[in-house]
C-alpha cells in the first residue's frame, strides 16, 4: 500500500514545473533529481554552492568533489556552475529559490516545520541551512514517511519537536498521501491506491479534509 522512496520522490518531481529554481535538501529529498522529466529545465541547486545539479552518477565515474550538501557525489549539467558558500546562502535568503523540498521530523495542522532536532539528549544539532530555505524559498515542500521507525503519525496537531520555521510549509508529500496546507486545515489532494479517506484518518494525528470531490 505505501509509496517505495523512489515513487514519492517521482511524484514530488512530477509537480516541478518548467524553469523553477529548487532546493532539494537532505536525504530523501535528493531523490527528486533521480526522477526530473529530461525535457523539462529545472536548476537544481544546493546550499553548498552549487546551480544546475543533475542526477547522481553511474557507480564509479564520482567526482570527489563535485558534492551535494549532503555530502553525496552529483552530475553537473551544461551551464551549470559552483560557487562560494555565502553567496549560496544570499540566493536563499534573499527569495531567490522557488520551491525547496526538505524532510521533516513531523508537520503541524498549521504548516510549522521541524526538521532539524528531536530534543533527543546527546543529539547533535544540525539545523544547516534548514531555517533560510523554509524563510526563504517561495514554495516549500516536505517529503517524508508518513510515520516514524516506532508507528507515530509526522502530521501533528502540534509540533513536539523544536521547530524550524513556523507556518512554512506548503504540501506535504508522504509514502500514503499528498496533502495541502492551506486556510482551512489540511487538504489531502491524492492517496496511494487502495487506501480510503477513513483509513488514512486513523493513520495521521491531525485532523485531515477530504479530497475535493470525493
């Protein structure tokens, strides 16, 4: 019933649109790249200092030093380029990037992100440059397992987690659904065949709104 990796990341990649500049940020997001349409241009960039990223490379032609922020090896396109850590971050502060798709730890009912700490003792804070893209980007987009390793829903009504950005968040896409955040709650806009409205109610901690339509 639920989404492999690689399915959710073709479908964030199919809501791209032609000629958008976009963040992918750590780990599951990097699996956008991999399933871009060839003929449609979209600038991938990484807040390492990096514009025009394609897919990552066949096993064995990796550059060392050609890198995501995540430390893994990428494929530069024609007319691609790198370039200095600060002026990475100026295109990411100052509104440049048009949608950013990060992970996340857990959503709230209102948009709020927490992707960088659990509150976990003796967790390493690694918060990057999570807090510009939510600020920053135009359009931001969280891709995530619908649930944590333990059973717990990421969709809350509240964040327990120390948050990122506060009302950020635009869509949610998970391995059982995408969902909206907008005015009047969450929208839920697809689910994975197989799976009702009712079910997938059960399965979130916050209140959901049924497809348009249905």
């Amino acid at each position: 019933m639920k989404l492999s990796r690689d399915a959710m990341a073709a479908r964030v990649a199919r809501d791209i649109p032609e000629g958008a500049y976009v963040n992918l940020g750590i780990g599951l997001p990097t699996l956008v790249a991999n399933h871009l349409p060839p003929g449609r241009e979209i600038f991938l960039h990484s807040e390492n200092g990096v514009l025009g990223m394609g897919p990552a490379p066949p096993p064995g032609e990796e550059d060392a030093d050609l890198i995501n922020a995540g430390r893994q090896p990428v494929t530069l396109l024609p007319g691609g380029c790198y370039f200095h850590h600060a002026d990475s971050f100026a295109m990411m502060r100052g509104g440049h990037l048009d949608i950013c798709v990060l992970g996340a730890f857990q959503v709230s009912a209102t948009g709020d992100l927490a992707n960088w700490h659990t509150g976990a003792p003796g967790a390493i804070p690694a918060v990057g440059g999570a807090m510009d893209l939510a600020i920053g980007a135009k359009r931001v987009l969280v891709m995530m397992e619908h649930h944590t390793k333990t059973g717990e829903s990421k969709i809350v009504p509240r964040c327990s987690y120390p948050l990122t950005g506060i009302g950020c968040v635009h869509r949610i896409y998970t391995d059982l659904a995408v969902i909206d955040v907008n005015q009047d709650g969450l929208q839920v806009v697809d689910m994975v065949l197989g799976l009702s409205f009712e079910r997938l109610q059960q399965l979130t901690a916050a209140p959901l709104l049924a497809p348009r339509g249905a």
